[in-house]
C-alpha cells in the first residue's frame, strides 16, 4: 500500500519553517555587525530613492523641453495648413527632428525629408481637432533614441489634416544613462564607505565594553577586590563602568561583612559551647551530687544562650534573604505596649507615652522583636530609668518609636558601629550583661526591610534611639 502524500499546504509550512530558521541563523549576533548592516541598509535604500528621485526629475525635465519644442514646431505647421501654405517638404525648425502632415483618408500631404515616402504615422487620437502628445519609444524617423511626438489636428480647406511634430530625446536619454552609470559607481562606494565607517566607529565605542567584560569574566569570589577599567571619556559606557565598580563595591563589602559574621558567630557559638562541655566533662569526672545543681543550673544558662544565638542567626539570615517584607497592618501602639507590659516586674521599669494609633504595615512579630531589642539595650546600660514614646508623624507619613534611657550615652564616633553585628561597646564587653552583640543590628535590619530607620539621636543623657517607620496609608 502506498503511503500518502503530504498536503501541499504543510508542506508549505515546512519550507517556511525553514526559511525562517536559516534566516535566524543568517542574523548577525553582534551589535557591532547588526549596527553596521542597519547603518548600511537605511544609507542604500536613501541614496537608490535618491538616484530614482534624481534621474526620474531629470529626464521629466529634458522630455518636458523636448516636447514644447515640437508642440510649437506642430503648431505653426498647422497653423501654414490652415492658411492653405502648406509646402510638400517641410523643413523642421529648432528642436524639432521631423514633421508629417496626413489628411482625413491617411495620405501624406507633406513630410520632413527624413519622412518623404515613408507611410503615415498612426494617430493617438484620429478625427478629432486639438492637440494630443505621446512618445514613441520606437523612433518613427532614423534612430535610435526614444522620440516625443506631438499631434495636431487642424481644419483645413481640403478637410481636417493631422500634423506630426516629433523632436528625439538623445539628450534625455544620454543624460539618463550618464546620470544611471554614475549613481551605479558612486552609490555603492558611498553604502561601503558608510558601512566601513560605521564599523570602525562601532568598534571603536564598544572596545571600552569589551574590556569590561573580559575583566569582569576573570573576577571570581576570591578577587572581588579588583575593578573594572572606567573610559575617560563622559558617556553612557563610562557611567555603566562606575556602576559596574560601585556593585563591585558593594560585593566586596558583602562579601566581607559575610565573612566577618561567620567569623564571629564561629567565636560566638564556640565560647557557650565549650563552657557547656566543661561543665558536663566535670559532672561526669565527679558524680557528687551536691555539685549537681550548680552544674545543671550553669549547663542550662549556657543552652539558653545558645537557643538565643542561634534564633538571631536564623532570624538575621531570613533578614539577608530577597524575600518581601511582611506587609500587614499592624498598630505599633498595641505591640509597644505589650513589650512594656512584659517588664512590669524588671528592675528598671518603662515608661510609656504612646499616642492612641500609630498603623503601620508589617509584621507584628518582627515589630515586637524591634521594640524588645531597643528596650533590651536601654535596659541594660540604665541607671535609674528608660523611657519608651510612639508618636505619627503625619507631615512625614512615619510613625516615630523612641527608646531613651539614663545610661552613659554612646559617643559621636560610635553611633554607627553599634548597628554592626556582634559590636560591643567597651562598657558592655561582658557576655553574661552585654548578649550577643546583634540585638540593635538586628533593629536596623528589620526597620529597613519595612521601609524605615533606625539611628542614635541626640539626648542630653544617656542614649536615644530613634525608628521612624512609615505608616499604613
């Protein structure tokens, strides 16, 4: 049995799948190529409209002048067969090539020597007076140009006669073909010249993106430290270098910033670790029980400490991450009051004045753990008193949460360092009243995920800290 044939029409499609595919692979792929086949392509389709404009406006020009002349060549001969002067052998005047004169029946009444015993040229319009024009591109007399021909019919004693007037346009067709042979010659030159410009030029402007590429492909992990070359010059690629450095530069800042974490979360976790392990190596040495509840006791603090640390790391790591901020709404009023609450029985209480509402989007777990941080720090580098405020800010569309406390204040020059992770101050250096260094770092990080800040304010005591968070609108 024979197998069928195709449809032609997906056969159609199939070549024209083809097609497409060839074409896709014939595409240039690099902007240098595609800017210089564009340049090229629009240069040559401007210049052959150009040279079409130019040789169709020229020879517009020579025919329309050709033709006035035999139009008036035309005119007196007919104007000679009217009067009944009309002699058998014309002589054709200036920028007239030949003259015929044929009556109603076709005979010739009277030619130009050029057209003496030749039959009648066929008429345009036959039998009716005025005056028709039209080419023959096949010359009714000797040659080999193209002739324009004009056509009188004229009344007349013997009846109507029809005259011919025909002037050749060798001017208009030499020019032509000079004009033609020219454009031929200088069109191209001028699309190669303009591709080879547009070449050069673009190779030129991309050779500085070149090199920034090839010095960005050899920077690894380990050599954030390098930069790529800027181009003096003020454009467009020198702005893409000095952004391209400024993310270097922040790579290497987060990259060590990364390393610096780890590096102190490492000392952080192996200081409880090893206290731990010395306890429980000495219950086991010396199974007295009367030694027991010390040991227990120490045991447990230091897995407490350990239970904190490792909820900051966790907590600072979904910071770090891409991931959207929390976004519900959330009235920070309720939440600073509950933080209050919770320390009605501290050794130094807070003091509130909290405004009735203060609605901003967020999470209420990572706003209580903002406000326990700032309290926790306050707290613990008081003397006598801490003092918690919640105002809106409606001017500024912000809701301004401030932890104040009667302590030893921070100095000018560590107002920013007390942000970064594991940072403890010099009256704080005690891990048992210090903690872990990441409770402020750990504020700051969660004001800015939701949009706001967190800094150290003037105070004429103690310290100030100031979260400005915008409120739900």
């Amino acid at each position: 049995m024979a197998e069928p044939r195709p449809r032609p029409a997906a056969a159609l499609r199939r070549l024209t799948a083809r097609a497409l595919r060839a074409l896709r692979r014939l595409r240039p792929r690099s902007v240098r190529a595609r800017a210089t086949l564009g340049a090229t392509t629009v240069v040559a389709l401007a210049l052959g409209a150009a040279a079409f404009a130019l040789v169709g406006a020229l020879d517009g020009n020579l025919v329309r002048g050709a033709q006035a002349d035999a139009e008036q060549q035309a005119l007196a001969t007919a104007a000679l067969a009217a009067s009944g002067r009309l002699e058998p052998v014309l002589t054709p005047g200036r920028g007239a090539d030949f003259l015929q004169v044929v009556d109603a029946k076709g005979r010739v009444l009277a030619a130009s020597p050029d057209l003496l015993g030749r039959p009648a040229l066929t008429p345009v319009r036959p039998g009716k007076p005025g005056t028709v024009r039209g080419t023959w591109k096949a010359a009714p007399a000797r040659g080999e140009h193209r002739h324009r021909v004009v056509q009188v019919t004229t009344v007349t004693g013997q009846g109507l006669v029809t005259v011919y007037a025909g002037t050749s346009l060798r001017q208009a067709d030499t020019a032509d073909e000079t004009i033609t042979a020219a454009l031929a010659v200088v069109v191209p030159l001028l699309v190669l010249t303009v591709g080879f410009v547009t070449w050069r030029v673009t190779g030129w402007a991309l050779r500085p993106v070149e090199a920034i590429r090839a010095e960005v492909a050899e920077i690894s992990e380990r050599d954030l430290h390098r930069r790529v070359p800027v181009p003096r010059s003020q454009d467009e690629i020198a702005r893409l270098a000095a952004t391209m450095n400024a993310t270097l530069d922040r790579l290497e800042a987060a990259g060590i910033r990364q390393r610096r974490f780890i590096a102190d979360a490492s000392h952080e976790l192996r200081s409880p670790i090893t206290v731990l392990r010395t306890q429980l190596e000495v219950a086991q040495a010396h199974p007295d029980p009367a030694l027991w509840g010390e040991l227990v006791g120490g045991a447990l603090e230091d897995t407490v400490r350990l239970q904190d640390l490792a909820s900051d790391l966790l907590l600072l790591a979904r910071l770090d991450t891409s991931e959207p901020a929390p976004a519900e709404a959330v009235d920070l009023a309720d939440v600073a009051r509950e933080a209050a609450r919770a320390r009605r029985g501290d050794r130094i209480p807070v003091e509130l004045e909290i405004a009735d509402e203060a609605t901003v989007r967020g999470s209420t777990l990572w706003l209580s753990r903002l406000v326990t941080n700032l309290l926790d720090n306050a707290q613990r580098h008081a003397a006598q008193r801490v003092r918690l405020s919640l105002r809106a800010d409606a001017a500024r569309g912000t809701a301004v949460l401030e932890v104040r406390d009667d302590g030893p204040g921070i100095a000018p020059e560590d107002r920013e360092r007390v942000f970064e992770r594991f940072t403890r101050l010099d009256d704080a250096r005690s891990r048992d009243e210090g903690g872990t260094g990441l409770g402020l770092a750990i504020a700051r990080d969660i004001a800015t995920r939701l949009g706001g800040t967190l800094d150290v304010a003037d105070s004429p005591q103690g310290a100030r800290l100031v979260a400005r968070l915008p409120l739900d609108a």
